[in-house]
C-alpha cells in the first residue's frame, strides 16, 4: 500500500466557546487573539493544505497554530499538537516508514499489483537502463585508459533515475546530482552529448567547462548537475513555489544522495517548501554510502524519510530497485504536488554497486563482502525487471546481446567523434561569466590571445579552435570601463528623501511594473527591521512579499530557483554581517550560474542587506563586507552614498540580467541629506552600474570611496580646502565592475590618490584599485597611494570612533601624501 507520512487528519469538529476555559485570558482577549493572530497564522495553515482546529465556530479561518485541551485554551504557535500531560515522555520517533515495493526480488508482481504504466513503456525504460549501464562501463575504461580524467557510475540504481524520470512530465524542472544517467538518457540525452561533454570538446554544452558527468538539457527542463553537494536541494523549492503562484501543472524534483541530505541546505531546503507549500520532489537516493561514509556515520534516527514529518511534507519509502514501486510512488507523489500544492519526499532504498568515482576503491572501506555485494546485484534493477519481461515473452538472451551491442557500438562511435573534435575558442574561457563581458574580462581576454600566440611554445594551441590562427577581431573601445549603454537621465519633480524611504519607493515601483517580481528575506512581510519594505505586502499580496525563515543560504538558494522559473528575485539578508552561511550560495551557484550552464541561469536576482558602521553594531552588526564578493567572478556589487543614488542603482540592479550584491550602509537609512543627493526623482528611473561620480572636481589629489565613506572624504576634502589643497572626490558606486577609467583620468591630472574604505585594510577593495591605478599610472604618480581604511582588527564596540577611517584620519593622509 502507497501511504504518505507527514499529512494530518481531517479537521475535527470546531468547539464552542462555552466548552472552553481560557488560561488566565478573558472572553474579550482570546476573541482579540482568534480575530487577529489567528486569521494572520491561519494563512500559514492555508499554504499547507493542513487541518486546524477552529477557537470559535464563527472564524472563518483555521489556524494549526492553536492547540486546544478541555478545560483551557493553550495558544502554542508552530505546532501540530500540545496536549498536556503529567508523564514526562521523550520521544524518538513517530512511527517507522514500511518500504513500498510492488514486485518482489525475482520479478514478480505482488498479488493485486498491476503496471502503472505500458508494456511499451516498461521495455523502453529496460533499453535506456541497459544503455545506462553499457555506457558506464565503456567510460569507466576509457578514464582507466587516461582518456578522460574523472568518471563516476550508476550501477545498481538505474531503477531509481529511470523510473523517477518516466513519471514526471516533461515541462517538470530537474535539479539532478551525479548519478542520474538514466534520467538524462529518458529525457533525450544522446551519447554523443555524453562524450562531447566528457571530454569537454567544442560541442560540450557547457563549453568545456565542467567536470566530467555535469550533463546539462536546459531545453528540456534539467538543470546542470550541481557539483557542490546539496546546493540545489535548497534551490528546488525556489521554482517550485513560483509553479504554485503560477497555477501550473508543474512540479520541481532535486534529486540527491543520502550524503548530501546531511548538508544544511537539504533541511533548510525542506522547510522552505514546506513554509511556502513549493511543488517540489525531493527525491533522496539512499545507496547506504556518501563516498567512503557509511550511512551508519552519515545520519541518527529513522533514515531520510523520518525527516519529512518533521517539516509537515507527505514522504514515502520505496524500495528503489523495484522500477514500478519506484514510477507509481513518483506519480502519486506529482499528483499530490500539484493538487494538494505541497512538497513531498522520497527515499528510494537502492545499493551503490559501484565505487563512488574512479577516484577511489570501495574495497578499501565497503563493510559488504564480496558474496554480499554479488547478491545486492542480482537482485538490482536490471535483473529484476528483464525477469518480468521474460516472463511476458517480451525479452530473451538474444534481445539482451543485440541490445548490449547496439549500446557499446554508440558510445564507441560516438567517443571516437568526440576525441576528433577540437576544444572550444580560449574567447570562451571569459563569456558567460556575465551576459556581456566587462571591460576587465575583455582586457584579460584581448591580453590572452595575444600571449598564447606569441609563446605559443609553452602551450597546447592546436587542440584548441583558432588559437593556431590569426588573431581574432578586438575592438579596443570594450576595454573602457564605464557601462556600455546608458538610461535616460532622470527627470520630472524630486522630493526631499530619506534613503530608506528611497529603497522602499524602489521596491515598489519594480513590483508594479514587474508582476513576476518577488520581495522575501527575514521579516519583511512588516516592512523589515529597519522598514525598507514597509508596506509592500498590503499593495502587492502575501504570495508576493514573503517572510522567510532565519536562514541565509536558503534565501540565497530560493532566489535560484524563483529565477530559472522566470521570476524576478529580490532578497534581503537581514544584517551583511550574516549573509555568510550564504556564501556558499552565492560565489558557488549564483555567480557561476550562467558561465556552468554556458549562458542559460540564474541572473535576475538581487540580493539587498544592510551593511557598514551604525554608531552601536560592534563587531555582527557593522561588517563591510565587499571585498569577500568582489573576489568571484560573475557578481556585481553595489553600494550607494544616498537616497537619490539608492532609488535609481537599486531599480538598475533589480532590472540587471546578472546577479547583484545591493549593500546598504544602514547609518545612511535616516540621515538628512541637505544636498542634492537627498533630492530623489518621483518618477522611474536609473542610474547605469559600473558608473563612477565625480562629486567634487579638484586639481592636487583624488579621494576615492563608496557608501558612508564618501561624505567622511567630502568632509576631509572642506578641511584641506582651508590649507590651499584642491581635493577630487569620486563615488566609486558600483565595486564590480568597478570605474577604473574615471580614477585613471583623474590621477592623471592630480598626480596623488587616496582610498579610502571601513572594511580592514588587508585585502580591501581599495588594494585592487591601488594597483591597479599604480599599473596605468606610475608615471603620472607623485607620491605613494595611500589607503584609509579599517584596522584589521574585528570590529569593536567600544573603539568603534578610533578604528573607523574618520574624517581627522583621511585629513591627516592628504597632508602626508601633499607632503611627501
């Protein structure tokens, strides 16, 4: 019998109030509670689809967070049932997981059992799991053979992928790990993809630009298999929820392996489509091994299954070897997906007959004897189900032989066209980190060709397209830095602003001229700590502005999958100080979205937090943190100096098609700009990333800073007036890609550059743009550049006025630097 754990019974018959005691509240309060607390928590329940059990017959809305006992009321948020109770009792589990199986080990079916599916069906879904196996056998050889490098098989759990794969629909998103061969191959991966990719050729998909077995089908609804373990798990639900809000017939399937379930992205990925009622499989292939970790070391408790309960999501376990267990599971579980809009978990029981990758030996650590891993694969997939078919008469030795051949004569042809095919154009290497390259990709690229070619010698030029050839066409004008195209000017009346009040009529104007356009982080349903999203959800709906859980990597992760669902993805981390658990998200998927999938990805998102000093943070409350982001490629980051710049750099960020880092400096939300800079456009507009400002023109040296730092330098700049020196102050704005022309022309004509940061100086932005100012402008200098930073020390509390670059700081270096 197929039975989902994890779902309530239905509602119970609501109980009046007369029937009711109140734990030390009035009539008056609990009606208070159930006509406010109770319609707002209600919608939680709603989401889920669960039961609740009504406070009074006359609310119209039920609420799970409300537990009731005869004769008092105890109002516990969040949980299923609390009734009380003098036993002390700790529970370890709520009830074990029988694996569902429908054909037994020699092939038959269990009485009452039927095919779910054709015979026509069945006898494709053995041709692509043979094919599975033949194919990973023949590059097994091939890496021994030192003819591709790395290699990782499927065998013994082809049911799992195949039979996955032939019960979803093909408009259905896939997020596969590593070992889902047979579910490309059911979507119409061909081995000649196979082979192009592994051996990372011209005709790679992904240009040659991932590990061996990181097949991508865009096209067809399958994402590039993820590398970092667990990652998607927690994207997954990202798409998921926007099939949801869409209506669509249309579910989103992470799989992964019992390993990665033990990644925090796979919890928090669970609870994410949980709170948000995602569409999302998660489908866990338990082959009882993470590599050489047994699963005795890998997880406590009741298996993978025994986490879905815990998050409220219907989750079964199957026995994965069992192909049609394995496709009538998988197709009950889209079904409720899509009716019940629900998330639902899979545990598909199976055995990793082979090693993990050609990377190591299971012999060395399998706690199986070799007798006990021969039984594990006679009673494995392929030999389970060629026994139903012979018993239908629809498969003999004959058929198995022609069929093996025919597999092995493919994969060789195609592996031999493969290894004939030139590796892509080195211009390659540089595209698709952004959707255009930027002038210093552009700069490293034109640089690259011309190196290679002049010492050609040193490198392998002829296995590459054109590298033998002449030079490509250049045009030095893309070097220039400074966007490419330019928005209109903005115009129309200004009104005095406060930037926090900037970035919220920012938001809103996004999320009306974007339908698609989603606001979610930690708190901002109310408008967010600091009420940048204040009233947002009034105007634009729950589905739209979303509270998340306290988890960073997950918002990171949601926004990944909102995006390659086609939505417009706006998160806030609460504090830059904690977008750190995020990291991982950030510079492993986000960034390397687009260049991984060789163009197709994951760049409408915008990632907002509150950074810098705030006068009280101490050291988790105050982090500049840029320079950690700036490092990786394929993100752009923002700061601005006021509210004019926060309106029109964050409605150009929202709008970017690549992945972009808006920190805010939070001592800024509610400070008074007298100058023009507090002046914002009530209208739409804004202003072109990548873009320095010259804020203050001058003659003896250049003061370069961004955020909060800017009006310290301004300040600094009206002190060295006094002393005759002409100071030239400049907002650098966007730190990647950063203005390098505009400070290059102004230290040409001043001789002097000071830069100035809060982060600590080691390793801060301003090391990059020192030297690189030092390359194009040695000649130019008169003194050494010099940086006003923070120490690198953490942040203190008590020091905070010493240890930030301060306005008597930045002085005393323009004195220095004039000086020298």
């Amino acid at each position: 019998e197929l039975q989902f754990k994890g779902l309530l019974p239905h509602a119970q018959e609501p109980r009046t109030p007369s029937s009711l005691g109140v734990l030390g509240l009035s009539c008056a309060m609990a009606a208070a509670l159930a006509g406010t607390a109770a319609r707002q928590l209600g919608r939680c329940a709603g989401r889920h689809n669960r039961v609740a059990v009504r406070l009074f017959p006359n609310l119209a809305t039920s609420c799970r967070c409300f537990s009731i006992e005869t004769p008092s009321i105890a109002i516990y948020r969040g949980v299923e049932s609390s009734p009380f109770s003098d036993t002390l009792e700790f529970k370890k589990s709520s009830g074990g997981f029988p694996v569902f199986r429908l054909m037994d080990n020699e092939g038959k079916l269990l009485p009452g059992a039927s095919l779910p599916f054709s015979l026509e069906d069945g006898v494709r879904m053995y041709d692509l799991m043979v094919r599975s196996a033949v194919y990973d056998g023949f590059l097994l050889t091939m890496q021994r053979q030192g003819r591709i490098s790395f290699y990782c098989c499927n065998w013994g759990e082809e049911a799992a992928s195949v039979g996955t794969a032939a019960a979803l629909k093909d408009q259905d998103m896939i997020w596969p790990q590593y070992r889902e061969l047979g579910m490309f191959l059911w979507r119409g991966l061909t081995p000649q993809e196979m082979c192009d990719q592994n051996i990372g050729n011209e005709s790679d998909r992904s240009k040659g630009r991932n590990l061996q077995v990181h097949y991508c089908l865009l096209e067809k609804n399958v994402q590039t298999v993820h590398a970092v373990l667990g990652t998607h798990i927690a994207q997954a639900p990202g798409a998921g929820y926007a099939y949801k809000l869409g209506g669509e017939d249309r579910v989103s399937v992470a799989y992964f392996g019992d390993g990665a379930a033990s990644e925090g992205d796979a919890l928090t990925g669970l609870n994410f489509a949980s709170v948000y009622g995602s569409q999302t499989l998660f489908i866990c292939r338990n082959n009882g091994y993470s590599i050489s970790t047994g699963v005795e070391d890998q997880y406590g408790g009741d298996g993978i299954a025994g986490r879905g309960p815990a998050f409220g999501i219907p989750t079964v376990r199957v026995d994965g070897n069992d192909l049609v267990a394995v496709y009538t599971a998988t197709k009950e579980a889209r079904r409720l997906a899509v009716e019940e809009k629900t998330p639902v978990l899979l545990e598909l029981m199976t055995y990793r007959v082979s090693d993990h990758t050609t990377s190591d030996d299971s012999k060395a650590y399998r706690v199986e004897n070799a007798e006990q891993v021969d039984a594990w694969k006679s009673i494995g997939p392929i030999p389970r189900w060629r026994k139903y078919l012979e018993a239908q008469g629809l498969w003999d030795d004959s058929k198995q032989i022609a069929l093996e051949t025919q597999a092995k004569a493919d994969i060789m042809d195609a592996f031999k066209k493969a290894e004939a095919k030139k590796r892509p154009p080195l211009k390659e290497c540089f595209t698709d980190v952004y959707t255009d390259l930027p002038w210093h990709l552009e700069e490293q690229w034109q640089y690259c060709e011309k190196h290679v070619r002049e010492y050609s010698g040193d490198y392998n030029i002829g296995r590459y397209r054109d590298l033998d050839g002449p030079l490509p066409a250049m045009d030095a004008k893309r070097a220039l830095s400074g966007p490419r195209k330019m928005p209109p000017k903005p115009t129309g009346p200004t009104q005095r602003s406060t930037m926090v009040a900037a970035i919220n009529d920012a938001l809103t104007i996004a999320m009306e001229k974007d339908p698609k356009a989603i606001v979610f982080g930690e708190d901002v349903a109310f408008g967010g700590v600091f009420r940048a999203s204040v009233g947002l959800r009034e105007k634009f709906g729950e589905g739209r502005v979303m509270n998340a859980p306290v988890a960073e990597q997950a918002i990171a992760g949601f926004a990944v999958g909102l995006s390659v669902a086609g939505y417009t993805a706006i998160a806030e981390m609460q504090f830059a100080d904690y977008i750190f658990p995020a990291f991982d998200q950030i510079v492993n998927e986000i960034a390397k979205y687009r260049y991984r999938n060789a163009g197709g990805g994951a760049g409408n998102i915008v990632i907002r937090s509150p950074c810098s000093a705030v006068g009280h943070g101490s050291m988790y409350h105050s982090q500049s943190v840029e320079s950690y982001f700036a490092h990786c490629p394929g993100l752009k980051i923002v700061i601005p100096r006021g509210p004019k710049q926060a309106k029109g750099l964050l409605l150009a960020a929202i709008r970017d098609p690549d992945p972009v880092l808006f920190f805010e400096p939070k001592v800024l939300y509610r400070h008074i700009f007298e100058n023009a800079d507090g002046d914002v456009p009530m209208g739409d507009y804004e202003l072109p990333l990548g873009q320095a400002e010259t804020i203050r023109e001058g003659t003896d040296i250049t003061l370069v800073g961004w955020g909060t730092q800017v009006s310290r330098l301004e300040a600094a700049a009206d002190r060295a007036a006094a002393d005759g020196i002409s100071c030239e102050v400049i907002d650098l704005q966007t730190i990647i890609p950063w203005d390098v022309d505009a400070i290059e022309a102004s230290v040409k004509k001043t001789g002097r550059l000071i830069v100035s940061h809060e982060a600590p100086s080691t390793n801060g932005f301003g090391a990059e743009i020192g030297i690189k100012i030092q390359e194009r402008c040695f000649l130019h200098l008169q003194a050494p550049i010099t940086r006003v930073c923070g120490f690198d020390t953490h942040f203190p509390y008590a020091w905070e006025e010493f240890y930030l670059p301060s306005v008597a700081r930045v002085y005393d270096a323009i004195k220095k630097t004039m000086s020298y």
